[in-house]
C-alpha cells in the first residue's frame, strides 16, 4: 500500500485509540487532546488529497467504494472542525476508525474507472453526501447516547459516563444534526428531480423509493419531537433505522448495480 493511503489510514487509527483511552481510562496526559488533533489534522489532510483523484476533465469519479470513502471523509472532516466549540469528540471512537477502513477499501477495490458523473450532477451528488455525512454524525451520536443512558440507568458511573457531556447536551447535538441533515436531504431529493431524464432506464426507482421513505422517517422523527415530545430510545432507534433505509437506497442501490449486475 502507498504511503499516501498508509498516512490517513495510520492517523484516523491512532486518533481513534487515543479518544478510546481517554474515554476508558483515568490515566491520560495533559497532552492528549493536542496530539489527537494533531493526528486528525494529518489524516483529513491526507485523505482529502487522495479523494481530489476523483475529478477528471471530463466529469468525477464516483464509483462505489470512493464514494464511501467521500462520505467518511466528510463525516470525519465535520466531526473533527466541530469538536472545536462543540464537546462531540467522544463520537470519534467510531468515526475515525470507520474512516481508516474507508480508506483501504477503497485503495483495494477502487473501482470501474469508467464510472463517472457529469460536472453538472455532481452538485445534486455533493447535497446528498452532506446529508448522508450529518446523518452518520447523528446515528453515531444516538449510539453513544443510548450507552449513556444504559449506563446511567444502571447507576454504572464510571470514567466513560464521567467524561462523557450531559444527557441534554448530547440530545441537543443530536437533535441539531438530525434536522441540518434533514435540510440538506430535502434538497438533495429536489436536486435530483432536475437530474432524472427517465425514471426507469437510469435505474432509479428503487433508489428514489428508499430516499423518500428516510425522509419521510426523519421528518416524522423531528415532528414527533417538536410536537410531541419525542425523546429517548424511540428517537435514538427511529432515527438509526431511517438511516440504515438511507443507506440502503444509494450504497444498496450502488452495489447492485456495479457488483452485482456488472
């Protein structure tokens, strides 16, 4: 493997293990935090360098493991500028490694060099990535919030639950993250709308389907809270099944048609 795949490979995994020691253990130097950055700077740089492979003169590589490697990239890139003024660092311990397998997939299994998307729909392609990215952050943080509340249900006060930010600041991040990616999700669905030329031969059907059906669960997640109340457990498993919906509607919809039916 290249050294440029080798460096943000090796910096998200060390990143990763160095926010998993901190949350674990009582033993951490000063220095932590300064070192973690350090190491992520290093790996969004990286990473985002080799993902610049993907444009060419006559429009953008998009095949399926480099998209996946693009969304992991975003989400990592977003997590690590947020975590300056928001306490959400702690999401790291599953983003960051997550990121670093993106990154040899997609170096192992790049893909068909002749699948590539039109400059002009890349903008529609780049709205869904977004989305796609803030909604990761918000399933990550349903992950961790359902730890917590487990935890603290079962009065398990230990270092993780300690360094850990407060139940209401975690569900407020949550909730924040859910309707920016919510936003962005609408206008991807509206984008692609200018894009589609006929709704079968491009395969699109059951892509569309899905999308709409996680937008349909994420809007009926955000007004169930808004108006409802919603919160807790019936919020964190919602919206980590609209996402898992999400997913499938592109990334399923990817393999099937470059895997499978190749």
């Amino acid at each position: 493997m290249p050294l440029l795949h080798t460096l943000p490979f090796i910096a998200y995994l060390l990143a990763g293990l160095l926010l998993t020691r901190y949350f674990l253990l009582d033993t951490v130097t000063s220095q932590h935090r300064l070192v973690v950055n350090l190491m992520l700077l290093v790996a969004v740089s990286s990473h985002g360098y080799i993902l610049f492979e993907m444009w060419q003169h006559n429009g953008v590589f998009f095949g399926l493991t480099v998209s996946v490697s693009f969304v992991a990239w975003v989400v990592a890139t977003l997590l690590f500028l947020t975590s300056f003024t928001k306490p959400i660092h702690s999401l790291g311990m599953l983003v960051y490694p997550l990121s670093a397998i993106a990154v040899i997939v997609s170096f192992l299994f790049p893909g068909s060099e002749g699948k590539l998307l039109s400059i002009s729909i890349a903008a529609h392609v780049f709205l869904s990535i977004g989305a796609y990215a803030l909604l990761a952050l918000a399933v990550g943080q349903s992950i961790l919030l359902s730890i917590q509340e487990r935890l603290l249900h079962e009065h398990n006060f230990n270092t993780f639950v300690d360094k850990l930010p407060a139940l209401q600041t975690m569900e407020d991040f949550l909730y924040q993250t859910l309707k920016m990616g919510f936003l962005l999700l609408t206008l991807s669905l509206i984008s692609g709308y200018f894009y589609i030329s006929d709704f079968f031969t491009q395969q699109l059907t059951y892509k569309t389907i899905l999308s709409v059906m996680a937008w349909i669960g994420f809007a009926v997640i955000l007004f169930g809270h808004m108006i409802f109340g919603w919160r807790g457990k019936l919020i964190v498993l919602s919206t980590q099944v609209a996402f898992a919906v999400l997913v499938l509607s592109y990334f399923g919809t990817k393999f099937f048609i470059e895997v499978l039916a190749a």
